[in-house]
C-alpha cells in the first residue's frame, strides 16, 4: 500500500547537446530532498572530544553533521529550528604558531556547509542570528566596513542548492556524462 504519492512538473531549462543527437535525453532524475523538515531537528552539538558534531532529529540520533579528527569544533549560535549552525574550527594540536579560526555555516536539512568566504568575499567572522519579520538574518563582520552585517539566510540556502547541482553535474562528467 503506498502511503504517500508526489506529483512532479520538470521544465528543461538548459540542453547539453551532444557531438551524435539533437534531442534531450534525460537518463537520470535526481530530486532535491530535504531530508528533516522544521520541527524534526531536536538538537545540535558535539561530542566529548568536540571532533564531530551531531544532530537528534525525531527518528535518528546522532547524525552526523561534521567530522574532523584534526580539529575541534565550537558551535556559536543556532536559530530556534536548529535548520542553521554557526560554527567554528580549529586544530586539535595547534603546535607553537598562531591558529587559524575558521567560521562555517550549517544548513542541517541540506546537509551543506558553506565557509565564511562562501558567503561573500568581505564575510568574516559569523556571530549569531536574529529573527523578524519571516526572515532569519546571520549576523557577521564585514571585512571591509568593519562593521557588523546582517545576511538573509535564503542566501545561504540558495549557495548550497547551487553547489549541490554543480556537485552532482561534476559527477556526471566524471562519469563519463551522455551524448
């Protein structure tokens, strides 16, 4: 018995010709699935050694959202859905030099992780997010004003839809892709 069935339109925006045929061959469809929705996600944090952070969603503990065994991980800042994490990284043995704090952003239904610079070139430090009017704003450092900005997270979501899609077009071509 199939308890769920979803419609689906697709509308081909871009054809790749190829060197023997002049139709459109789709040979896979891969949707986009968000796999925890608003409300499923429980709690964000990490483990005792701080090398891995996780997540609780309503069905599955202790998913993993990051890992590094070379570094440590701090989570800043999440918003109220636990959808955006605010984190930062930093070696596990800094050695006798100066350390390099990297910031990263989460979206937990996406499962993307976009760095400071990802989300523009005067972004740096993130620090925590505010909430109005329907939208969710990631507070920053903008490097050039020195000032702290505000980002509409929508932004960040549409980066990591995108580095999805280009991720999976990369795949394709080393596959070997169609003509």
């Amino acid at each position: 018995m199939v308890s769920q069935v979803y419609l689906v339109k697709m509308t081909i925006r871009e054809v790749f010709r190829g060197a023997k045929y002049n139709d459109t061959c789709i040979s896979e469809i891969v949707p986009v699935v968000t796999p925890y929705q608003k409300g499923q996600i429980l709690r964000v944090y990490t483990n005792k050694t701080e090398d891995t952070i996780f997540i609780d969603t309503i069905h599955r503990k202790k998913v993993i959202l990051d890992r590094d065994p070379s570094a440590v991980f701090q989570i800043i800042d999440t918003t109220r859905d636990k959808q955006w994490v605010i984190a930062i990284q930093m070696p596990t043995h800094p050695g006798e030099s100066r350390v390099e704090t990297s910031y990263f952003l989460y979206n937990t239904s996406l499962g993307c992780k976009l760095s400071s610079q990802d989300l523009g070139q005067h972004v740096g430090e993130l620090y925590d997010f505010d909430s109005g009017n329907g939208t969710v704003l990631l507070n920053y450092l903008n490097l050039k004003t020195m000032n702290i900005d505000q980002l509409d997270v929508n932004n960040a979501k549409a980066l990591c839809i995108r580095a999805r899609q280009q991720a999976h077009h990369k795949n394709d071509k080393a596959k070997g892709g169609s003509e």
